[in-house]
C-alpha cells in the first residue's frame, strides 16, 4: 500500500505542477491579448482620425471595394 500512495503523491505532484505551468502560459497569452486589443484600438483610432481629416479637406473617401482606376471603372 505505501507504494501505491507514493506513485499517488507523485502523480499530483506533476498535475500541480502542470496547472501552475498552464496557469503561467495562460496569463501571458492575456497579456499578448491585451495587448493586442489595445493596438487594435489605436488603429482604429487612428483610421477615424485620417478619414475625418480626408472629409474635412473635402477629399472623397472610397469604398473598401472601389476597382483600382487601371480596370477601366465600373460597369
């Protein structure tokens, strides 16, 4: 029976050691998140800045969509 409680204590001394390493890789994927979603913001931002001033100066802004002018326009 001791043998039997040693691989025991063993086997959660591993599974403990597994979450603490899981719970690390976790709060640095958040971290990277985090981050991640805060650069996003800026853009975004940053995208709304640029075209308010492009309206300002009376500069169109194009659709996403728009064919480059070399396809010879819409049809």
């Amino acid at each position: 029976m001791p043998d039997r409680l040693v691989e025991l204590e063993s086997k959660v001394a591993m599974l403990e050691h597994t979450v603490d390493a899981l719970s690390g890789e976790l709060a640095a994927h958040q971290r990277t998140i985090d981050r991640l979603q805060a650069n996003v913001a800026a853009l975004v931002q940053q995208l709304k800045r640029q075209r308010g001033e492009a309206a300002d100066a009376g500069e169109p802004i194009e659709p996403h969509d728009t064919p480059p002018p070399h396809w010879g326009g819409r049809s």
